[in-house]
C-alpha cells in the first residue's frame, strides 16, 4: 500500500484511459481485461475518492495518539508510488485460479525472462562485469512486465531471477552533499537526477543479468500539491508512480523528520532509494504480482492478510534502500555511525513507532521489523538476502 506522507489519501482517482495498459488475464465471462466489459460481466474498480479507508494501493494513516510534533516529524517515510497501478492491475485478475497461498507457476509472460535458471542457484557474483550504461531520465519507458495469473504472479514474488544476483559492493559512484532544508527546488531536483544514476550505476547489471530492463526513472520536485498519473500528490509526500515510471519527491519533505536529522548525511538519499527500491520490483514484476494478492486478500475482507503483502512489499523496498547505502559507502564517505543513524531513521517510522500502539497491525511493518531488512540490505550481498516472499509473515510484522 503507498504511504501518503502527509496523511491519509483522499484523492480523486484518475479515469481508466490514464491507466497502464492492462494484461490480457480472462475475465470471468471470457472478456479480456482493459476492454468495456459486456453489461454485467465486469464492474470496474470504483473511481472515487476514499475519505476514511483508502483506495487499493494508498495509504490509511491509522489513528495516532495526540502529539502534534510526533505527527510532523514522523508522518510517513519510503511511501510507494503504486497509488493507481494497484488500482489498475487488480482489474486484470482472473477469477478462475483458485487463491492458494503459495501455487506453483503454470503459465509463463513474454516479458519474463524465459531462461531463468533455479533461484536456488548460486548468485552472480560479477555483475559488474555487465556494461552500465546509465542513460539519461527516460520519460517512454518499456511496460511493466506483468503475470498471466496469480499461480505465476506468486513464482514471480518468491523465485524471481533477480533473487540470484548480486550488485557489486562497492560501487564507486559518489554525490556531493546537499542541504535538503536550504536546497531549491531547481538544485535538489538536479542532485536526485543525479542520483539516480548511481542507483541505476548500482542496480541495472543484476537486473539485467536476470533478464530484466531497468529504465532511469526522472525524478520531479515540486511545491505544493500536484496532480500526477497516479492522482493528486500532498504537499509533503514522495511516490513512485507506476502509472508513468516516475518518481515524485515534495520540496518540503526534510520537515518530516527530527530536527536533528534533517541536515545528516545520506537521509535523502535514502529516501529515494526506498522509491527506486519500488522501481526495482515494478520492474521485475514483483510489484505488480504482491499487489495482486494483496487485492485478492482485500476482496476476501481478509484485511491482515493483505496487510501481510503490503508488509513484504514495503519492507523488500527498505532493504534495497539499505543495500544501496552499502554498495556506496566507501565512495560516499558513509561512516559506520553515519550507517547506523539510518537504520534508527527506519526504526522511527515502523507501524508501531508511528502509532505509538506496540503490536499495531499495519500496512509498513514495525520499526524492528523494518530496521531489519534495512539492516540486512546494509549488511548483504545477494539480493535473495531481500527475498520478503518466503520468510514467515512474523518476520516482516
């Protein structure tokens, strides 16, 4: 679920035509999905705005105690961007699989890679050996790999290709610092571009030995509230959109945290690496395939599973996020304190933390679960150390 960072999200979805292009899967009366249905063969998802529980794919803030400041410093971190593709993909399933928890794959995807070897395998340990060519920002990316079903949807979450590789630690690629509170627009705009490329730098060579595409995402810095493909965006918010392949990252962001956070090392950074870490799983159809049984879970008015889902999805992110700061640490300069003051960012914006309610039942994780995986990711080589599929449901609670 994407994590609205100033609070719950009330926005007006966009019409279907702004959707992605929707899988072929069956729909029930035989009619494909992404067409108009034939009357009373298949109701679409319900265009309107979600006041007090969100839209699939957003974000319910669940009720905090008061405390003004808490709310400020803490509202929401490494939101999602998958706000209308979770809209849009849950319409393309289909209803004649049955919905077990972990079937095996019986179908495959011409935007699978189609000689993937076992994930058992061994991880690549040269990937680096593979030509990064980081690009510019590209603005018409390829579509989204998507499954056939949920059989193969769930294959994709828990033997994906990309479990076997490993990016190259370290990566030499490093950023001048920037002030985030001081920073115009014009200026952190620039410096998250530029970021990017050292994810991509970091991230394309073991995607793209497991046969995978990884488009550079552009990032855009705005003021204000802005309306984007996956709907109106708070003032103080950062999304990765699906619907486009792009990053949104709200100028006022650094006042969310601690005022003694605001201008340490590799915060920003981290937060973008969250959202790249979403870039990672749309691309690699992991995104889309959680997002299916996340819905399917919510359909059933089974809410802690999908909370379940929601949770491996986000968490998989943190440690992408925290696999990155490894992979650029010594060319960042990144101290072991600077390191560990970011696992405690994490920490504060668990479920729990955010809430103050120990054992909450949410959509992130709770800060020792998501401190964790980030910390894992800090600590790990091989992506299958970020495989948030297979573990128990305890291990990303």
């Amino acid at each position: 679920m994407t994590q609205q960072w100033g609070g719950p999200s009330q926005q007006q979805w966009p019409p279907p035509q702004q959707w992605p292009q929707a899988p072929q899967w069956p729909a029930p009366s035989g009619q494909p999905y992404g067409q108009a249905p034939a009357p009373g063969s298949f109701t679409p998802y319900p265009q309107q705005a979600y006041p007090t529980y969100p839209a699939p794919g957003s974000f319910y803030q669940p009720p905090r105690r008061p405390n003004p400041l808490r709310g400020l410093l803490f509202a929401a971190f490494l939101a999602i961007g998958v706000v209308i593709f979770a809209i849009s993909v849950l319409s393309w399933l289909s209803e004649d699989v049955s919905a077990q928890d972990y079937p095996d794959a019986t179908s495959s995807s011409s935007a699978w890679p189609t000689d993937a070897q076992s994930p058992d395998d061994q991880p690549s340990t040269d990937p680096g050996s593979i030509d990064v060519e980081v690009g510019a920002p590209d603005h018409h990316p390829s579509e989204l790999p998507s499954p056939d079903n949920y059989t193969q949807a769930t294959t994709w979450l828990q033997k994906n290709p990309v479990y076997r590789q490993a990016p190259t630690i370290p990566t030499d690629c490093a950023l001048p610092e920037i002030d985030m509170t001081r920073a115009s627009s014009t200026a952190l705009e620039k410096h998250l571009n530029d970021l990017t490329a050292c994810l991509v730098k970091v991230w394309k060579p073991p995607l793209a030995a497991a046969g995978f595409e990884l488009p550079r995402p552009p990032v855009t810095v705005y003021n204000g509230a802005v309306t984007t493909k996956c709907g109106k965006l708070d003032d103080i918010n950062a999304v990765y959109c699906s619907a486009d392949q792009q990053i949104y990252y709200s100028r006022q962001l650094w006042k969310i945290f601690p005022t003694n956070q605001q201008r340490d090392r590799f915060v920003v950074e981290t937060v973008l690496a969250h959202e790249f870490g979403h870039t990672i799983q749309a691309r690699t159809g992991i995104l889309i395939s959680s997002m299916a049984w996340e819905q399917r879970a919510e359909e059933k008015d089974d809410s802690a599973a999908a909370n379940v889902y929601s949770r491996r999805l986000e968490v998989q992110a943190d440690c992408f996020s925290g696999m990155f700061s490894h992979a650029v640490a010594q060319s960042s300069g990144l101290s072991s304190d600077e390191l560990a003051n970011l696992r405690d960012v994490i920490y504060n914006l668990g479920d729990d933390v955010l809430t103050g309610q120990a054992g909450y039942d949410g959509d992130h994780g709770s800060g020792k679960a998501r401190k964790a995986w980030f910390t894992t990711g800090q600590t790990g080589s091989s992506m299958s150390a970020c495989n948030t599929y297979t573990v128990s449901e305890k291990a990303v609670r």
